[in-house]
C-alpha cells in the first residue's frame, strides 16, 4: 500500500505523517491477545509530537464497535499551543484527535475500552485503525513497549563530560559535579545528569510521582520547593544504561551555573 512518508521536519508538524514499522506488533487486553500484525504504522496526527499505532482492522482479534466519547478536535479546530499549532503529547490522551474519522470501542471477552481505537477517515489509511496505547499491553517482537510508541526519528543521546555544572534553587545550591552525563534528546532541552553522590539529596523530598519514557524507562521523582524537581532512572531501558541512578533535574524551574556562566531557562512543556 503506498502511504504518505513521515517528514519530519517543522513544516510537516500540522499534517498527518505516517511511517511504517517493520517489527511485528502485538497487543493483549486484560492479558488476552487482541492484535498481531506486522503491516503496523507510526502515524502523526496534526499536532501530535508522539506517534501512535495503527494497524489493520482485519488483524485486531478484539471487537471493534461504533462509539467514543471524549473530546475531539477535527480539522481547522481551535489550536491547543502555541505558533497556531495543536500541540497534543501523551497527557493530552486518545481521546483527542486532529484528524477526521470515527472513534471506536474495543471489546473482547467481558473486558471493553470505550473510544479506545479510532478509524480515520484519510482515503490512504482505508482498512486502518489507530489504537489507544494505554488502553493495551504492547510488545515489539517479544519486548515489552513503555509509555508510548517509539518514534524512529528521535534521538536520546548520552556523553561523559567534565564540565562543571551546579544546579542551585531560591540561591541554594541543590547539586554540583565536574562529572557530569548530558543528555540531548529529540525536541526537549539538554539535561544534566549527574552523579547522586553530587547532590545534596537531604534537600530533596521522595515523590509519589512514577513517570515512562519510551526510550529510557521508568522514572522516580524528588521535590523540592513544592514541586518535582529531579528525577532519576534505577533501571533504564538498553541503549540508556549510562543513566543509571544518576539525578537529572527540570532545568525549566532551577538556576543551571555551566563552567561558571548562567544558563538561561529553556522554554519546553515543563515550564
């Protein structure tokens, strides 16, 4: 089937990309098999800045059924962010859409997702359906996939540096290191991860919060000032091992001091 390539340049952002993946998919609701396909696509709705699945309705095993409720945005709908643009991430939920189609529910056995699967309407994705990632337990092959479809444009990039980085709030210094991780990552601003016996973790209050990412794991959080502030990975996901307990902060919200010079606070959806 010939399908519009993903561009993945600024200019493309506002228009429905779609790349296909050559892995085989497979999902499971409730730990029954749902899915198993390997014709998947990685499709960008207008706005999206994650993709997400899609995949042949013949090879979903669940129940597809009209109806969805939620919010929706369809073409030419007020923007979400800035610029003009919608700007949906993964809070911003399935239920939220920028292209035309019908949302869907899914069932299978006694276990159903309302508006969980959605049927565009675009002529060249007939036969298709997306599918709500946190709706089902997904893997790539035989590897399990955390916190949404990895997109095979970005980048997670980590280098051994020594430069000198002190990460100070309210003009208290939180950490300081000459051995510092950075990290340069698709779309987000560069991190500094550093080593926890750098920190002055006394300052830092355990949070409840537990975040994934797609390409480094699960993440644990401290707060400090009422807020999280730092976040760590015990067991990062291959190809980010370098990120081992080490202690990364939102720079949107502490004063960063590089080799002696202040960094400016970047501007991202954490600010």
């Amino acid at each position: 089937m010939a399908v519009r390539m993903a561009e993945h340049v600024a200019g493309s952002f506002g228009e429905l990309r779609v790349e296909p993946t050559p892995v085989r998919l497979r999902a499971a609701l409730d730990g029954v098999p749902a899915l198993d396909t390997t014709e998947a696509l990685l499709v960008w709705e207008p706005g999206r800045v994650v993709p997400q699945y899609a995949v042949p309705a013949a090879d979903v095993v669940a129940e597809l059924l009209p109806g969805g409720d939620g919010p929706r945005y369809g073409p030419g709908a007020q923007p979400l962010g800035p610029e003009g643009r919608s700007v949906l991430t993964p809070d911003t939920g399935f239920g939220v859409h920028t292209s035309d189609g019908e949302p869907l529910t899914i069932r299978l056995g006694g276990s159903e997702r309302v508006g969980a699967a959605f049927r565009p309407a675009d002529p060249e994705l007939a036969g298709y359906v997306f599918v709500d990632f946190t709706a089902l337990d997904w893997t790539e092959e035989d590897e399990p996939v955390v916190g949404h479809p990895r997109d095979p444009f970005h980048r997670v990039d980590a280098r051994q540096s020594s430069r000198h980085v002190r990460i100070a709030l309210h003009g208290q210094v939180l950490a300081e290191s000459r051995r510092p991780v950075l990290v340069t990552e698709t779309w987000l601003p560069v991190r500094w991860y550093l080593p926890p016996e750098d920190v002055r973790t006394e300052l830092l209050t355990p949070s409840t919060t537990v975040t994934e990412c797609a390409y480094k794991g699960v993440a644990r959080y401290d707060a400090a000032g009422g807020r999280d502030i730092a976040w760590r990975y015990p067991e990062p996901l291959p190809g980010s091992e370098a990120l081992a307990g080490l202690v990364s902060f939102f720079t949107e919200h502490v004063d960063v001091r590089l080799d002696g010079v202040d960094v400016t606070r970047p501007v991202s959806p954490w600010t």
